[in-house]
C-alpha cells in the first residue's frame, strides 16, 4: 500500500537529521519520501528513525550512500539534471516492479524531493511529504533532478 506521510508530522518533525540542527519538518522532505518508499518495500521506517540512522551533511543533506547501508533500498543513481536521456531512466525505473524514484523540483529557492509513483496522463503521480498527500507533479512544474531506488 502506498502511504504519503508529512515531514511536518509532530511525531518527528522536531527530529534533527543527524548532526546538521536541522529538522525533519525544515528540510525532511528526502527523508519523509523515503520513509513512504520502505513502507511499500515492507521496511517501514519512520523519518524519525531515519534521521537518526542515515548519514546527513553539516545542511541536512543526505549521504545517498548511507541509505544502501541503513535501510532496506538500495541507493542506485542520482541523476543532477532532468532531460530526455534522465526522463527515460525515470520512466523505465516505474515500470519496473521493485524500483522506486524520488523527484527534485525547483522550490522556493531550493529543491523540494517527492516519490514518483507512477504516471498519468503524461505526468508523474507524486507523494508529497511537504503537504502528506497525492498529487501530480504539475503541482511543481518540470523536475530539475532525481534519485533512483530498488529494493535490497
């Protein structure tokens, strides 16, 4: 089952992201989408337990390869642009059955991360961890990034 959790939750939006101050509900969002991606692998880790499990930059960054070390995906590639030959490998990895993609998008002056899930009508379904909820990713315009799961 799909879930969409908030990083804002107070169950763990007061957690810090390792060492780096900042808070789950500041800058969880990676985290809050991964969270929702273990739960539909049938690792449910809550985002607080990962922001005390995985490795964070001294900016609430996540060390992508802490998340192959800790948790039940494997971290495959982070792609930092999103055009043609990007779309594909996104489009390919929801296809297959056991990989999962979190999307980067453009927001306020920064990027904000969501779960693709699938695709309709030429858009991604999307979890959003900033609001808890399903969406398209019209909600936030063209990605500018993206990370690519699978399970272990």
């Amino acid at each position: 089952m799909i879930i969409s959790r908030k990083q804002s939750d107070p169950k763990w939006g007061k957690t810090e992201m390792g060492a780096s101050g900042v808070t789950v509900a500041q800058k969880g969002c990676v985290i809050t989408a991964l969270s929702d991606i273990l739960n539909w692998y049938g690792a449910d880790m809550t985002p607080d337990v990962l922001a005390r499990t995985l490795a964070f930059t001294s900016t609430g960054g996540v060390y992508w390869a802490s998340i192959t070390r800790s948790t039940g995906a494997k971290f495959i590639w982070r792609f930092y642009k999103y055009d043609s030959s990007v779309k594909k490998e996104v489009d390919d990895a929801l296809k297959h059955p056991t990989k999962c993609v979190l999307l980067e998008f453009p927001f306020a002056g920064a990027s904000h991360w969501c779960w693709a899930y699938g695709k309709t009508f030429g858009t991604y379904k999307i979890c959003d961890p900033l609001r808890g909820d399903f969406a398209t990713s019209t909600r936030y315009g063209q990605p500018k990034g993206c990370a690519i799961f699978d399970k272990q």
